[in-house]
C-alpha cells in the first residue's frame, strides 16, 4: 500500500460516518504472497535475491499461518480504494529514497530528508 494510499485511508476513516466504531484494515486490491512481493522489489530495486530460509524452531509458537487482510470493509464504510498500483508505488518510493540518498547515508541534516 503506497503512503499516498495510506493517508487517504486513515483520513477516510477518520472522517467518515461509516467508520464509526469500526476496525478497518486498508490494504491493495490485489493479494501477494510474500515471495512474489519480494521478487517485484528486486526487480524495481535492480538487485537482490530471495532466499528461503527455514522458520526457526524457537520461534514456532509465533507462527500466525498464512494471513490475509484485505479492504472490502473499509470500501464499504467509506469508499475508500487505492488509487496507486503496487509496481507504481515501488517505483516512486525508490525514486524518493534516491533522490535523498547521501542525506540518508551520510549522515545528512533532516532538512536535506524533505
């Protein structure tokens, strides 16, 4: 869920009589299994791998399962939908954070963030 997507909802259900009293989940249109997610950051980033590494045994009982949140009941309370597509938001967030890179990097001062 790109940031721009995000902020709508949290305003959406806010604002909203529909909302009121309610849990809402604001999520893409679209279900990705987490590997899949993985390989369309590598491509859009240029580089990177997916590795499968084994659940740990200690950390078994935190083990959820597959989980699935979606956003049907946050369109039907307030009419909320993404507008940006997963690929596109991945773009633009690479392009944000390269934009600001040595600020992030080195060091840089918070002004030089914006």
């Amino acid at each position: 869920l790109y940031v721009d997507d995000a902020v709508e909802a949290l305003i959406a259900g806010a604002t909203e009589d529909g909302a009121i009293g309610k849990a809402l989940f604001a999520a893409g249109d679209r279900e990705y299994a987490i590997t899949d997610f993985a390989e369309m950051v590598i491509a859009v980033m240029g580089a990177g791998r997916v590795v499968h590494v084994p659940w740990p045994e200690d950390w078994k009982d935190m083990d959820v399962g597959d989980v699935r949140i979606a956003n049907g009941a946050i369109a039907v309370a307030t009419g909320w939908r993404p507008r940006i597509p997963i690929e596109t938001g991945l773009v633009q967030t690479k392009a944000y954070f390269e934009s600001r890179l040595a600020a992030f990097a080195f060091g840089g001062t918070r002004t030089n963030y914006l």
